[in-house]
C-alpha cells in the first residue's frame, strides 16, 4: 500500500528522506567512533575534523527539514500498512537507542585522564546534545508515520 501522491506527499517524501540520510551520517559516525574506542581500548581519542563536520553538517540540515516539515508540510494521508507502521516505529526507537550510545562513547569510556579545557567540554556538551536533539527529532518524525499507517480506517 502505497501512500497517496501529491505535492504534498513528493515534499514530505524528499524531507523524509534528507532527515534519514542525516541519521545515517550520525549513526555511521558513531559506529566508527565505537570501533576506534574497541580498537583502542584506554587510550584518549580526537575526533576528526570531517567527522566533527560532518555531524554538524547533518545535524544542522536535519534539524532545517524537521522543522520546515513541521510547520510547512502537513503528514499526506496514508493508506493503513500495519506491518510497515510497526517497522517504522521500532525503527524510531532502536534508532534512538544507537543515537544514545554516543553518549558513552563521549562521556563515559574508560580513557586516562584527559586534560580539556572547559571551552573543549562546552563545545563537546553542546555538539553531543545537538547530535541527540537531532536524532530525537528524527525519530518523532518516524514515530508519526509509523501512526499514521497504523491507524484505522476513518469511518
């Protein structure tokens, strides 16, 4: 069951599919920030400048359609696909679960003592929250949909 075609729904579409990409970005980020952190198990860890732009990057450009798509863009209504809309809702909440992972990968990883300044800590505090705010976003993005097919039929 496809959804109902419109401008509407090509906008929505195009959105939703710029917010995963997005997603897809941090995800993949922190996957390799997991697999540097088991390769180098207590040792410090400086991030790259490409992964720190391109999370920023990602963050700031999903963050932009979320809320051009929030108010803008109505959810085109959607024929009843249950089985999707269940996906689409696990995915939501896995995806955000992986997003949360960044947090120990930040914060709570067994390293010697790193000497940061509170400039450096500020400036990873604020990019980790935008990083999950960003994901969160998403994932209420994918929650809604995943209703949207679930829902019955009106009468």
């Amino acid at each position: 069951m496809s959804p109902v075609r419109g401008p509407s729904a090509r906008r929505y579409a195009i959105l939703l599919a710029v917010q995963t990409l997005c997603a897809a970005v941090v995800l993949f980020n922190i996957h390799a920030s997991f697999r540097l952190l088991i390769e180098n198990i207590g040792t410090p860890h400086l991030s790259t400048r490409l992964s720190i732009v391109q999370l920023l990057l990602a963050a700031a450009l999903g963050q932009a359609c979320y809320w051009y798509r929030l108010h803008r863009v109505a959810l085109p209504p959607i024929r009843r696909n249950l089985p999707i809309g269940h996906l689409l809702a696990f995915a939501s909440r896995i995806g955000f679960i992986f997003g949360s992972a960044l947090f120990s990968v930040y914060f709570l990883r067994h390293a010697p003592v790193v000497d940061l300044s509170t400039a450096d800590l500020v400036w990873r505090g604020t990019l980790l929250l935008a990083i999950l705010f960003a994901l969160y976003c998403y994932t209420l993005e994918l929650e809604r949909l995943g209703a949207a097919l679930q829902a019955p039929p009106s009468a």
